[in-house]
C-alpha cells in the first residue's frame, strides 16, 4: 500500500500495547478455536454510511485543490477515481483501546453478555497483506492527510489528463493513489465515535484477492468476512487479558466457566488475565 512516510506514521505510531475486540459468546470461541479474528466488508458494519462519509470528506479536498486553479473537479481524473474506490470492498476487523466501554457493549456484545479480547498490537501490524491503524475523528487531520497523498499525484490532479488513458498507460500513480484512498477510507470515522478510540486491521480489495472469503449469519443478513491470523499453529496466542461485560450472571456461572476455557487454550491465570466489566448492569 502506497502512503508518505509522515501519513503512515501518523496512522500507525503511537499504538497501545493491547486494543480490545468486543463480541459475543461465539465470537471468543471463535477466536480461542481457530486462532483468527474476522475482518468484515466495510460495506457490512454496522454503520453501513462509512465508506460514503470518508470518499465525500475526499471529494470535499479535491474541490478545494481544484478551486486553486479555478479547474472544474469534476474534470479532475481523481474525481473518477474516488467514483472507483467508492464502489470497491476492503475488509476490517475493529478493535477499541477501552477494555471497558459502555457504548462498545451496546453495539456489539449481545444483552446477555459478551467480551472485551484483549490483543497484544504487536501480532496485529506485522501480517504483510493488511494495515493496522487507528481511525482518524479529526475533520482538519484527516484532511492534511487526504491533501498530502492527492498533491504527491500530480497527473490525477491535472484536468488535461485522462484517467482512461493514464490507466491503458499503466501509470503507477494510478494504483499508487488508489491503494492510498483504500486505506484512507477505512480509518476515517465520524466525530460523534471518538469515545471509541477505534483501531482497524485494514485488508484492502487488491490484498483481498488473494485470500479466500467466508460468509457468516447476522441479524438475519449474510455478511462477508475474511480470516487474519493471530499466532501460528503451536505458538501461544497473543491475549493477556478478557473482560467479561455487563450481565446478571457475569460472577455466578460465566466467569468460572470462561477461565476454564482460557486455561484450556494456554491461557492460564498467568498469561491471560480475567475480569469482570466495572458497569452496572442495565438489562440494555
């Protein structure tokens, strides 16, 4: 994936050591058996306007540059190419740096009770085909760095070029730019979201080929997925903490039950810490 050196750093540095993934019952069991966590098509999460909000934050910077030269941005070839890049799947698996967040329970761990995993970042940025960020909340950030990457395009800025012919051409700045936009368009989220402190793994389109897709079932819909590893076989998984969310019985019966089933995938008290969520439960 093509991104400027200061831009990559600014969606990649500073991670914490460990960001939380929420889920349901089946969703640790999940990870704990098959050793993967699911990275879902954008066009599948639960805010389904995603992908739109961060490509008209784009288009709103391409307007901007092209009012510099009093050009028409629709002339522009990337006005086409944001068209593209709209239309394309990249896939993501989401993770909080709150191991306790109230609005995190509610989205995505059922009323009965879920998980907060905790995951040692350190499995998550070294898988080659994927990125791992965090999501920009900032309107003025993630605009510089929108800006950045487009005037590092030059060709794609000009209205006396084609976009068809500079892909017949092969022009690097084509895929280079389109790989950019790929991964720009998953971290960007709206304000209203930043109590989340969101971290995404991001498997864009071209990366995606590669691999195969599965499918699963939720809330009655058919939802695509792909599968990243988090330790190779025979290697101890990288989770030193799970939370336990919110529920009546979160003491009684699913705490003993769960560290059991920690124990039994070499998570023991030792290496993997189990808690339970400090919220009162409110039967949401």
């Amino acid at each position: 994936m093509f991104m400027t050196s200061d831009v990559l750093r600014e969606l990649t540095g500073s991670r914490p050591e460990v960001v939380y993934h929420y889920c349901g019952p089946d969703g640790l069991l999940g990870i704990l058996r098959s050793r993967q966590i699911w990275a879902t098509s954008m066009r599948h999460l639960n805010d389904a306007s995603e992908q739109k909000y961060a490509a008209e934050q784009i288009r709103a910077v391409v307007r901007r540059i092209a009012w510099e030269t009093s050009a028409d941005p629709a002339a522009l070839p990337v006005a086409l190419l944001i068209d593209r890049v709209e239309e394309v799947i990249s896939y993501v698996a989401c993770f909080s740096e709150h191991a306790d967040l109230l609005s995190q329970w509610r989205a995505y761990a059922p009323a009965e009770g879920g998980f907060a995993v905790g995951i040692q970042t350190s499995s998550l940025s070294s898988g080659g085909d994927w990125l791992f960020g965090n999501c920009e909340y900032d309107c003025a950030s993630y605009d510089r760095a929108v800006e950045s990457i487009l005037r590092d395009h030059p060709k794609l800025l000009d209205p006396g070029e084609s976009l068809d012919r500079l892909v017949d051409a092969n022009d690097p700045e084509v895929g280079s730019l389109i790989a950019a936009l790929l991964t720009l368009v998953p971290l960007r989220k709206h304000p209203g979201f930043r109590e989340e402190a969101e971290w995404r793994i991001v498997r864009g389109p071209i990366e995606a080929e590669r691999h195969p897709t599965e499918f699963r079932i939720s809330r009655g819909a058919v939802i695509p997925y792909q599968c990243i590893p988090l330790a190779e076989s025979g290697a101890e998984l990288p989770i030193p903490e799970v939370v336990i969310g919110p529920s009546p019985d979160a003491r009684e019966r699913t705490y003993g039950a769960t560290r059991m089933l920690l124990d039994q995938h070499g998570l023991n008290p030792t290496k993997c810490d189990l808690r339970v969520s400090q919220i009162p439960y409110r039967g949401w």
